[in-house]
C-alpha cells in the first residue's frame, strides 16, 4: 500500500505540473491574442488618421494652387493698375474721372483704412488728377469743340468730390 500511496502522489504531482504548464500556455495564448488584437486596432487607427492627413493635405495642396493663382494675379500689371485706379483714383493722361456721390461715400471709408503711411500717396493722386483734368480741359478749349460745356462739366467735377482747389473753378467761384 505505501507503494501504491507513493505513485499515487507521484502520479498527482505529474497533473499538478501538468496542469501549471496548461495554465502557463493558455496564458502564453491570450498575451499573444491581446498583442494582435491590439495590434490590429492600432493599424486601424492609423489608417484612419493617414486618411484623414491626406485629406488635409490634399486641401491644403489645393489652398497652395489658390494662393499661387491669387499672387500672379495680384502681380499682374492690370491688378496693379485696377488697385491704383480705384484706391488712389489714378487716371491716365487722356482719361476723365467721374466720381459719383454714393461711389465717394464708399470711396472715403476707402481712404480712411489707408490714412496715415498711404494718405500722402492718396494727396498726390489727387493733385495728379486735378492737374490732368485741368490739362485735359484746356486741350478741350483748344480745339474748340464744345469748349463751354466740357469746361462746365470738368469744373463740376471737380467741385463734385469737396476739394476746394479744382480745375476750371469758374461754376463754384
């Protein structure tokens, strides 16, 4: 019977390894299952964010093409010309401006954004088209062709925007 007792607890410390060793691979499983699972759903994160970053980078790709077609236009010489003919209401030579009471009201809230380091470049056009209107008018009165109601209409002019120093001058006094 003392043999039979002896592999007896032989034969259960055999299971008792055993069963730890099963326990250990089952353990050894389920760290390895947990590290793909976990491994998986990362990637799939990372997928997403890649997507969402080549969205991104896509629009911004797109805002870049804007912004350059933005800035050949703005270094255009027509931009440039159209900035300073509304801005600074530069004419050229053989042109007339006519400057409309509600354009002027908008034209002054214009000015007011642009007063200080552009207020002096705003004076000299100013002088620049009252000098032009004056020389326009007198080749007008040297031709002879309706030398009354140009010189009229360039006088009304230029008492139109508020300036005290105009042109002819001769309707205002």
């Amino acid at each position: 019977m003392a043999e039979r007792k002896g592999e007896l607890a032989q034969i259960q410390a055999r299971k008792r390894k055993l069963n730890i060793w099963k326990l250990l691979m089952l353990l050894a499983l389920i760290i390895v299952v947990a590290y793909f699972v976990l491994s998986a759903v990362k990637i799939l994160d990372l997928n997403k964010q890649k997507a969402e970053l080549e969205a991104e980078n896509k629009k911004l790709k797109e805002t870049v093409e804007d912004l350059k077609l933005q800035q050949e236009t703005i270094d255009s010489d027509q931009y440039m010309e159209g900035l300073a003919r509304r801005q600074l209401r530069l004419i050229k030579g053989n042109e007339i401006l006519f400057i409309l009471p509600e354009i002027r009201a908008a034209s002054e809230g214009e000015e007011t954004i642009f007063k200080g380091s552009t207020e002096k470049a705003v004076e000299e056009a100013e002088a620049n088209r009252k000098i032009q209107e004056a020389e326009a008018a007198q080749a007008d009165n040297a031709e002879g062709e309706g030398t009354e109601d140009e010189a009229a209409e360039g006088s009304g002019e230029a008492s139109g925007d508020g300036s005290a120093e105009g042109g002819s001058g001769d309707s205002n006094g």
